[in-house]
C-alpha cells in the first residue's frame, strides 16, 4: 500500500517529535546541573536580545524537558510586560494575556500551565516559542497542534517570532511546509542564529 507525500512527512515528523522529546527530557533528568546552566545561559542571551525592544513579550512555562525561563519570566513581569499563551480551542490558536502573578494558572489541555482568562487579549511585540525541534531557515516542529500557527499565518502584523531551545535538537532533514510559520529567530545554549533580514540583532 502507498502512502501520500503529506502522510509520509506526518509519519516522519511524529517520529522525530518523539526522538527529540525523548532527547530533552532524559537531559533536564539525568543532568539537571548542565540543563540549568542552559536555562541561565539562554535567559541572558533573550535579555540581550530584548533590551531594546519595546512592547509585549510573549513567553511560556516550561514542561516536558522545555528551556524553563522562569528567571526571564519574572524580569519580564517586573517591567508589566511579560504574557502567557492560553488555547483558543474554539478558534485551535493562542491567546495572549498580561500576567501579573503566577498565583492563578491552570493546565491547559496540554499539559502547560497557562493563565486563565480574565483580560482581553493582547497582541505582543515579540513571541517565545519552545521548540521540539529546528531545522534551516526558521523550520521548527512543535507537538503538532499547528497552535502557533493557526495564530500567525494570516495576521498582518507578525510579531518578531523567536524560538527556544537545544542546540541537540537541530534536525538538518527538518523543513517548513507550506502551511508552517517559520521562525524570524533561534536561541539556544550556544547562542542567537537569526533568518533573513525580519530580525537582525
């Protein structure tokens, strides 16, 4: 039996998803020492990065072996301008919300914490984006939902996109499709590889 191109490249990438998920867990587990000074490593660079960007910034809350930015976050917040993402089931995107305090979150249908909605949403400047993987040219692969891009691919204004992770989990097979975002920006423990001239730093 054959199989369509878009159902081969479905397999390959639930394959890889659970590679690198594998990869990044076993990491932030057996390793906590070195996974922490990652965490502290790619917070400074973001700081770097962001200093002279004003606006919104979207972040996340780490889970499942993520680059836990809680530090970042809470420098964020002190400057009242740190959101989180909530799902938008009923449209499948993001919403973005200010978050004040880490006091009133719940778990989204995930598995992360997010902030429960009482505040219109906010559009933010720049946009964190934890990463399963990357690949050339901006390509990342996330768990699948297509969240992130259900949310920006048809806005005008595209926030800066900027993802977040290992530099192990680089996938050089790994591709955008048609349908994918790609990132402006990728920071990992070794640094910032930025794409086209979106974002220059």
């Amino acid at each position: 039996m054959t199989i369509s191109k878009k159902k081969a490249i479905d397999i390959l990438k639930n394959e890889w998803r659970q590679v690198y998920r594998q990869q990044r867990q076993c990491l932030a587990k057996t390793l906590p020492n070195l996974y922490n000074d990652y965490c502290a490593s790619i917070s400074k660079t973001l700081e770097r990065v962001l200093k002279n960007i004003n606006g919104y910034v979207a972040s996340y809350i780490a889970f499942d072996g993520e680059i836990d930015l809680s530090g970042f976050n809470a420098m964020l917040m002190k400057q009242k301008r740190l959101l989180l993402p909530a799902i938008n089931s009923e449209e499948n995107k993001l919403n973005f919300y200010e978050v004040k305090s880490f006091s009133q979150m719940q778990k989204s249908s995930l598995g992360f914490d997010q902030p429960m909605p009482k505040d219109e949403p906010i559009w933010p400047a720049v946009v964190l984006m934890p990463l399963v993987a990357y690949g050339a040219e901006g390509a990342r692969l996330g768990f699948g939902k297509g969240y992130y891009d259900h949310t920006f691919a048809a806005v005008e204004s595209r926030p800066i996109l900027i993802g977040v992770g290992y530099s192990m989990s680089y996938c050089g097979d790994l591709r955008s499709e048609a349908h994918d975002v790609p990132l402006d920006a990728v920071v990992t423990e070794i640094g910032l590889e930025s794409y086209g001239d979106s974002f220059v730093f």
